[in-house]
C-alpha cells in the first residue's frame, strides 16, 4: 500500500513550475495581440494611401515599419505562447534566442550612437531631409514632421532654411509653387488667443531677414532641440529603456528556467 502511494506521489510530481510555465504563456500572449494591433495599423495607414505609394521613401515609411516591427513580434511572441503552453523546447529556444539577439541589438545601437554622437546625428540628419523632400508626397512622413516640429518647436533639421530641400518650397525663381520660400505650419509660433491654425502662417518667411522670420518661426533646428530635450528628460529616457529592456530579460529568463524544468522532466522519465 506505501509502495503504491509512493508511486502515485512520484507520478503526480513535476519539475514544471507551472506558475513559470503559465506566466510565460500569458506574457507571450499579451505582446502577441499587441503585435497583431501593430500590424493592423500599419497595413490600415499603407492601404489607405497606396496611391500616394513613393518609392524613394519605402525605408523611412512609419507604416512599413510598423509592419516590420508587428511581424517580428508576432512570430517571436508565437514561438514564446506554443513553447510555453505545449512545453516544446524547440520553440523555447527559438523564443529565447531571438529575444536575445534583439535585446543585444538594442543595446549595440545604444552604445553606438552614444559613443557616435557625430554619425549618429549625420544618420538621422539623413532620415530628416528625405522626410522634408518628400514632405508632400506622404502624409505618413507630413504628419510626423508636423508633429516633431510643433512638440519639439523647431523648425528643419539644423534651422528652417533646410526646408529649401523641398521642391514645393524651395526659393528658385523658376519655382511656380505658391508655397515658394514658405515653411510649413508647424514651424509657426502660436498666437495668443488663436482658435484656428493658420495653415499658411509660413508664406514668404525666408525672403524676410532672419530677425524678423523668428519671430512668426521657430528659428531653432530639430538637432539641437533634441539633444536639449534627451539632456533635460534623462530620468525619462532612462524608465523608457528599462521599461523596454525589463519585459525582454524577462521573458528570456522565464523561457530559460522552463526549458532547464522541461528537460530535468525529460530526464526522470527516461
């Protein structure tokens, strides 16, 4: 009778936490809808413009990286979901391996363009004039230069002449446009008192001297109100890193432990 009852305690017995093994499931699951969500809205923003598709902007396409960043997502939380919850080390392995690799990617990145400030801004300076030529042919691209502007209260990249790289409002004589030698709104300081935004604030503004144009713009470049930004928000940069990085060395320690429980699992049995 004790030979039986110790037989049934040793095969009710598991090395599998299943605290472990359903917390890893959940957490999976919670980013892999999360992913979908992102994927949506990245699919939604680039069929709602297909027409107004331009080619030269494909790699700096906010939708196309949404989508990028969905599909990743979507199949490392995938593997994270089915190894947990069928207990497959395979797909555990897949899952801790690529949550890895894009953690250290992260992390080189951020070591790269802290010790190459210098490149880095060139980098993104790079990103910054293709958006500002290609400022009227996405509104992908319109939106977030607008919104950059307004929130950061800059104007271009190293000042409000950069907008001469776009062909709508560059200052050639021969230039037909009526936005000729303007600025888009957004570089426009706020009126006191103003209810309705003055979309054509920035008419003219770089045939007037350069006292007078920063005082309807702003005459600072997006570079430098950055940098101003990041140094008076560090304690803000920082939960954001940790609050991207945690979630990731979590799931990788999580995924570690339940493989090493799987196969002590596999090893009482055989």
């Amino acid at each position: 009778m004790d030979r039986q009852a110790s037989l049934t305690r040793t095969e009710m017995f598991s090395f599998v936490n299943p605290w472990i093994r359903y917390f890893l499931f959940f957490f999976s699951f919670l980013f892999w809808v999360f992913s979908l969500l992102i994927v949506a809205i990245g699919v939604y923003a680039k069929v709602q413009r297909a027409t107004d598709a331009v080619r030269d902007t494909f790699l700096i396409d906010p939708a196309v990286f949404l989508i990028v960043v969905g599909v990743v997502m979507f199949f490392v939380t995938f593997c994270g979901c089915i190894g947990a919850l069928r207990e497959n080390i395979r797909l555990l392995k897949i899952f801790s391996f690529s949550l890895t690799l894009v953690f250290l990617t992260q992390m080189v990145i951020a070591i790269l363009g802290f010790f190459y400030s210098d490149q880095t801004r060139e980098a993104l300076g790079k990103f910054v004039k293709k958006a500002i030529v290609h400022y009227r042919d996405d509104l992908d691209l319109q939106n977030l230069m607008d919104y950059i502007q307004k929130e950061f209260k800059c104007c271009g990249w190293n000042n409000y002449t950069d907008w001469s790289w776009n062909l709508y409002f560059n200052c050639t004589p021969s230039n037909p446009s009526t936005e000729r030698c303007a600025v888009p709104f957004s570089c426009c300081t706020p009126s006191p008192g103003e209810d309705v935004i003055n979309t054509m604030c920035g008419s003219g503004v770089r045939t007037q001297k350069h006292l007078d144009a920063t005082n309807s713009i702003y005459p600072v470049g997006c570079a430098d109100r950055a940098v101003v930004w990041i140094e008076s928000h560090l304690l803000f940069v920082g939960a954001l890193t940790l609050g991207l990085a945690l979630p990731q060395i979590a799931g990788i320690v999580l995924s570690q432990i339940l493989i090493s429980e799987i196969q002590k699992e596999i090893g009482s049995v055989m």
